[in-house]
C-alpha cells in the first residue's frame, strides 16, 4: 500500500495502472474524510471485491464546511486510518494537503443547481458546492471506474449522481447500504462526539424511521402522516432536537405528498443530540411490503 499526497503523483500512477498490459484494469475510489469507521469499511470491502486496484482517499474537505462548524476539530488521525486500511488490501491511500487540491488562485466550483439548495443544502449553505467540487476533483485526478459511496448521505448521494450524469464523467456511482451501530444509530464519524447518554438518545432517530417503515408496510401512503409518525417517535426522546424531516422521491428529492405503488420514496432528516448534529434516512420501497393477496 503506498501512501500519495500529491495529486500530479496520484494522476500518474493510475495512468501507468490503465496502460498496464496484462488486460483490462477497473480502479475503485472510495472518497472519504478519515477518522475511519465500519461504514467507512464496508466501501473499501465492496471496492476490493469488484475492482483490481482500489484507492481510499482521506481528505477533509475545508470548502464543504460553514463558517460555524466544526473544521478545525473534525477528527484527523491519518496514522490510525492507514493501520486499518492495512487488512483490507488497499493499494493505494490518497491523502494530499489542502494546498495540492486547492492550490493558491482556485476559483473555480461546481455547484448543482436546486438540489444543493434543499434540505441539507438549505441548512448548510455552500455545502453541497464543497462537497460536488472536491468530489470532480477525485474523478478528475483517479479517473475511477467506480467511486462508492455510502446511503447515510442520501441527498450527497443524489448530488453527486446528478452532477456526473451531467457533466459526462465516466464513472459509475455505487451506493451502498447504511452501516448501523447495534442501537441502530447511523455509524458516522460525529458518533464520536456522543457521550454513552447521548448515544442512546440517538437511537431515537432509526426507532422513529423504523415506525414509518411500519406503518407504510401496514398501508399508510400518506406522506404527512408518516412524517407526524417520525415525528412523535422522535419526541419521546428528550434529548434529541428534531430539525426537519421530509418525505421526497429518490431521484431529485422533491416533496410527495401521497406514496404509490410503484416508485420508492425517501424519508429522511436531521437532529441534534447535545451539540452534534446527526442524519439519517430510510427508503420506503412498495416491492418490500407485503401484498394482499388477490381474492
């Protein structure tokens, strides 16, 4: 495993790895900021089965934080991300300064209009252009096959497929399943930020999407009611804040107002528990549930 920091270097070797003459190569990229979890890992497990050479880059993003969080205390332990990569046969960690992915001068961003501005993007302004430029970058400079991300970030990932499907860039976006912790709590690398007491509190944010998914299963197509159900799940917990919850399609996230049976819906939002602030989501698929049987 070689440890890259600049992104010239990064460029090169996969250019050598794409001349390679024993036959097609694919190159998987799993983009993340560090401080490593299960979630985190079961990306690189799925780029490891899928592809001949993976890379991991490591790089917290300054562009997509707001003037009021927490940047300068975002965990960095590149030491210890590194040791954990090691067990899972990764070829290659990216990890440049801000300098070699911003140098001096940029000026240029990418931004997706209307869906950057929803929901997450309306709660953090200039998040989501922080987020589609770092991410053009990685594509640019690995040219990957495939990059993986994973469905904690529901509405990143529907950013981030809009912005490659528009701008052409041959890569396939893999989105893989939300990795829980035992309680239910979305793994994340602001859990690290929760006491014991407020790590149970958080349970409370899966429990209320989980009594949505019941009551869909049980015929419920109202999105408001299913919205209040979230809700009121939620409220028992006193030591969770309910920011928003919201019930969209999967596609570009606009509201719905009533479910079908023939298209997923998201159902997805945002807490504080203490001074951390947490996501989750939940798709609510009609294959899923149960069929009444025809008389």
């Amino acid at each position: 495993m070689e440890i890259i920091n600049r992104r010239q270097r990064m460029s090169s070797v996969v250019r050598k790895l794409r001349r390679d003459g024993s036959g097609e190569r694919t190159i998987g990229l799993v983009p993340t900021m560090g401080a490593l979890h299960e979630g985190h890992l079961s990306l690189v497990r799925e780029a490891r089965r899928r592809c001949d050479y993976v890379v991991v880059s490591i790089f917290v993003n300054p562009a997509q934080f707001g003037a009021n969080e927490d940047f300068a205390h975002y965990p960095r332990r590149l030491t210890q991300d590194t040791a954990m990569l090691t067990d899972y046969n990764v070829d290659y960690i990216f990890a440049p300064t801000n300098d070699e992915i911003y140098p001096r001068g940029f000026s240029t961003y990418v931004n997706v209009e209307g869906l950057s501005n929803e929901f997450e993007g309306a709660a953090r302004p200039g998040h989501f252009r922080g987020v589609t430029t770092v991410v053009a970058l990685l594509l640019n400079i690995i040219r990957p096959d495939f990059a993986y991300f994973g469905q904690k970030d529901a509405q990143q990932t529907i950013v981030i497929k809009r912005m490659v499907r528009d701008l052409a860039i041959d890569t396939e976006i893999v989105i893989l399943p939300i990795i829980r912790e035992a309680s239910g709590l979305a793994m994340s690398s602001r859990n690290a930020s929760l006491n014991a007491e407020q790590k149970q509190a958080a349970a409370a944010l899966y429990a209320g999407l989980q009594a949505a998914e019941r009551a869909f299963s049980s015929g419920e197509h109202s999105a408001k009611r299913l919205s209040d159900i979230v809700r009121v799940n939620i409220a028992r917990e006193p030591g969770v804040q309910l920011e928003y919850v919201a019930i969209t399609d999967t596609e570009a996230m606009r509201p719905i107002e009533k479910l079908d049976n023939d298209h997923d819906a998201l159902v997805s939002l945002a807490a504080r528990v203490g001074a951390t602030r947490l996501i989750d989501n939940i798709v609510l698929s009609p294959a899923k549930r149960p069929r009444t049987p025809s008389s």
